[in-house]
C-alpha cells in the first residue's frame, strides 16, 4: 500500500499539534512537529546567551547543534544536543523569539535537511509551517489549519495552565497576532497556504472532527 506523505500547515495555536498526532496514530504513520524542532533550536540560542538579532552567531551556533524526535510509548520527546528538552522549549521566552530564530536560513537548512530524510520513505505527518510550500512540496495530502485568533488565544492559554504558567488571553492574542505577522511576512519560507492545500477551519470543530476530516483525506487517497 502506498505510504503517504501529509503535510499540515497552519498558523501558531490553530490545532496542528493534537491533531496531527491523533491522524498519525490512526493511520499507524510517524509524527512530526517540526516547530518543536525550532523551538529546540531557539532554547539553545537564549540559554547560550546569543541576541536573536544576530543571525551570524545563530547560524554557527545551528552548525553544532543535534536535535532529535525521539519515539516513545506515548508519542516522542525533543533531545537537545543529547538532552530531552520537550518542556522547557514550550515556555513563553521560547515562543516569543522563535520566529525570528527560524528565519536564519541556516537554521531553516538544517532543520528542512532532517525533515526530508525523516519523511523520505513517507507514512508520515508533518506539520509546520512550510512543509507544503518547501519541505514537501509534492506531499500527498496538505491540509491548511487555519482558526480565529481569540479562539488560538484561548487554546494557548488552556495549555499554558495545564504546565502551571497563568496568562491573560488578551495578551495571548496580541502575540498570536504579531506572530502571524512575521511569519506571513519573512523573507525565507513565509507561512503560504500552498495552491493545492485544502483549508481547515478549526474555529468550531472538536479535535476529534477534524482528526476525522484528515484522515478520511487521507483514506480517498489511498484509494
């Protein structure tokens, strides 16, 4: 049977994450969450002190730098340089740099390197930012996640509280609102929805409808 590539791309907080995991778990395929993996990246950069602003530094601290997806019972944990570092890249100093981390294109170049090997043989989901427009621009399925910003705001708020960190929504939105700005709006693979993405909606959809959405995609082209 044919082993599919599925590329699903959409903006911060729009569902990417949940619901690509619960997609590849139905179809037994391998998960990816390539913005952990700039997360990753941008921890290394703030704990080594280097300005996000200095995209040469960036860019030789990225030459000597290991990051892993490493799979697990219950879905995998992020190694940096050999350290698991699933919870720290998900704290808001993170979130709050790693857009302008991710536009050194030598951060991009490496990072798209290790996708496309991991994703060479496909039964894979990739989600991001890029995968349909650069990583994967002939995957087989791509999906464009897309949901009002006060609804992304309120889900990154949910999941913030669930580690213990309280933050008012409307900050949230704010964020959310100026990083769409830089990511649809950077030089090097800016957020796009590729021509051939289908556009998902999340704004009132469960998990579990639009985990359902993706892989009945997923089953047509198989047929």
């Amino acid at each position: 049977m044919k082993q599919l590539i599925i590329a699903i791309d959409g903006p911060a907080a729009s569902g990417k994450s949940t619901t690509a995991k619960l997609v590849a778990s139905q179809l037994g395929y391998l998960h990816v969450d390539t913005g952990a993996m700039y997360r990753a990246m941008t921890l290394k950069v703030i704990e080594n002190g280097v300005d996000v602003r200095n995209e040469k530094a960036i860019a030789d601290l990225a030459r000597s730098t290991r990051i892993r997806l490493v799979a697990q019972e219950n879905g995998y944990t992020i190694e940096l340089d050999g350290v698991d570092v699933t919870e720290r890249i998900r704290r808001p100093n993170v979130t709050s740099a790693v857009s302008a981390v991710s536009m050194v294109p030598e951060v991009r170049q490496l990072m798209v390197k290790e996708q496309r090997e991991m994703g060479k043989h496909g039964a894979i989901v990739l989600e991001g930012r890029d995968i349909g427009t650069v990583v994967f621009p002939h995957a087989d399925l791509k999906i464009f996640m897309v949901a009002q910003p006060r609804e992304r705001a309120v889900r990154r708020g949910k999941e913030l509280a669930a580690r213990g960190i309280t933050t008012e929504i409307e900050e949230l939105q704010r964020e959310i609102v100026e990083r769409d700005k830089k990511d649809a709006t950077r030089t090097i693979s800016p957020l796009l929805k590729a021509d051939d993405a289908i556009e998902l909606d999340t704004t009132n959809l469960t998990i579990e409808e639009q985990v359902e959405f993706i892989v009945a995609k997923a089953k047509e082209k198989l047929r």
